[in-house]
C-alpha cells in the first residue's frame, strides 16, 4: 500500500486517543485553559460522568472573533509566546485540546471578550466548523462538549461506569481548586454530588483556607503546617498527623509548580518520611505544594 497523508479529521481522532482519554481528561484541559485566561471563577456541570455533557464556564479574558477560529486549529495556541518549551509556565500548552475534543465530540465555545459589545459563538461538529455568529454571553467563555466519543464508539467500551467516571471528574476538577484558592469553583452533576468552594483569597491563609473547604475541618485539626526551603526549591502545604491515616494514597495531593502530579519518587519520599510512624498498609493524609524554577520541569512528564 503506498504511503498517503492522513484525513485531516482522522489525524484528529488519533490526536484525541492521545489528548482526550476519558471525560476526565476533556475537563482538565478546558479547567487549565479557563486558569490560563485569568479566570476567577470557574463553573463544571457534567452529566451521565461526562460522556452526555462537559460544560465549563469561566469568566477568563475571553476571546476575539480571530483567537476563536484559531483555538480549534490543531498546534494552535497562546501560551508558548517565546516558543521556549524548557520554561512552560501554563497549564495548557500543547493547542491540541479543543480540536482533539471537536473531533470526538460536538463542541460549542461561546465567548466574548472585555469591551466587546457582544459574545461570539463556534459550532465544530464532525470536524466541520461553523461560521462564527454573535451570541449572547457574559465576559469569558463557556465550553459544552456533548455526547462525548459519539464519533468513536469504540473508546466508549474503556470508560468505566457513570459514577466512576463523575468521581474522577471531581477527583480533577478538586486537585485544580486545592492550587488555585483565588479561584471559585463550583462543580454540578446528575451522578454524585458536587461542591461550590468561594475564593478563598490571596494572603497567607488562603491556602489552609481552601484546604478546609475540600479536604474538611477534619484534616485541618489534624494537621501540621509545612513551610521549608532547600536549593531554589520550596515546599508547603499541611501533613496529616499519624493518627489521622487513611487505607489508601487517594487523599495525597502533590503539586509541582500548581500542577496535579502523581509521581512515583516523591511517593517512596513521602513513604519513607512516615516510615517511622505509620504501618505499611496505612497512608498519610497530606497537600504538598513545590516550587521551583519552571525551567527545572519537563511538563510533558
């Protein structure tokens, strides 16, 4: 068989396997875009875990009627403005979220900018865009992704359930609020339950603030403050006492420069550094929050 370019529409499908693996995945990158624009609150509604409706809304910078167009152009984006991939200081880098999205998905983004006298808003369904109409919306944008891998059935046999899909939503939508206290976030769904979490501010208390709101009055008596500095490196947050233990590591949250990370050495480090205290089928309960040079992380990892 000879050698041929790929249909534009399937090199987005391919590109979405790699993106988008789960409605989980979709909501992450629409919430970092949201934290991007500068937004100060953020909305999640989901439904049936995500694969009827994804909806995010924020009250971000927005966008004009040429970003619009270009945000669902594949290796488009705004957030590379010195083209240095060794100093990534964004969440989303990558311009392939919402094209990866649009193709398994129809995708609507209504949006309007400050000063603009009114939104815009953009259908992509079955990769065909439409044209971009005035529409009315307040000043930011609102991204629904319905009926989500429609276009690809197949991947809907991987999904798990409804409501394990809605908790991992909330699992991601909760780790971006436990780095962004400044932030209002509110997350609705059909399945479970959701939460609405006020800014918690910016001052020096607004970290613990927050994380009473998502981890409960319980872990904040029951917890130390961590503020230490080593090597251009800084580390804060609250560890849980020993006596406050859970059975499982779902309830340790580590952050690398505000980004969720789940990383295998600095879970043996956290281990180790309980060793002396805890049983080994028993977890600490703890928020770490590192610091350093954004030139210090490989974000692809």
């Amino acid at each position: 068989m000879p050698i041929r370019r790929l249909d534009p529409l399937l090199i987005d499908r391919i590109a979405a396997g790699e993106v988008i693996e789960r409605p989980a995945a979709a909501v992450k990158e629409l919430v970092e875009n949201a934290l991007d624009a500068g937004a100060r609150h953020v909305e999640v509604a989901i439904e049936a875990g995500g694969r009827r409706l994804i909806r995010v809304s924020d009250d971000g910078r927005g966008m004009d009627e040429a970003d619009l167009r270009l945000s669902v152009e594949r290796h488009a984006t705004s957030k590379i403005p010195d083209s240095d991939l060794t100093a990534i200081a964004t969440f989303g880098f990558r311009g392939e979220a919402l094209p990866s999205i649009a193709s398994v998905s129809r995708l609507e983004i209504r949006t309007r900018a400050a000063g603009a006298a009114t939104g815009l808003k953009l259908v992509v369904e079955d990769g065909a865009k439409s044209p971009v109409t005035p529409c009315g919306q307040p000043f930011g944008t609102r991204v629904e992704a319905r009926d989500l891998f429609a276009a690809t059935p197949a991947r809907l046999k991987f999904l798990k359930s409804d409501r394990a899909e809605a908790q991992a939503v909330a699992d991601i939508v909760r780790r971006l609020a436990l780095s962004h206290p400044e932030t209002r976030f509110s997350f609705s769904t059909d399945i479970g339950s959701g939460f609405d979490w006020p800014a918690a501010g910016a001052g020096d208390g607004a970290q613990a603030e927050r994380l009473r709101q998502a981890l409960g009055d319980d872990f904040a008596a029951n917890s130390l403050d961590l503020d230490a500095s080593r090597e251009g490196v800084s580390l804060t947050g609250r560890i849980g006492l020993p006596t406050f233990s859970r059975p499982n590591a779902l309830h340790q949250f580590v952050f690398v420069n505000g980004r969720a990370v789940r990383d295998k050495t600095l879970a043996g480090a956290l281990r180790a550094a309980y060793m002396d205290f805890l049983p080994s089928d028993r977890h600490a309960m703890v928020a770490l929050f590192v610091a350093c040079d954004p030139s210090e992380v490989d974000v692809n990892v």
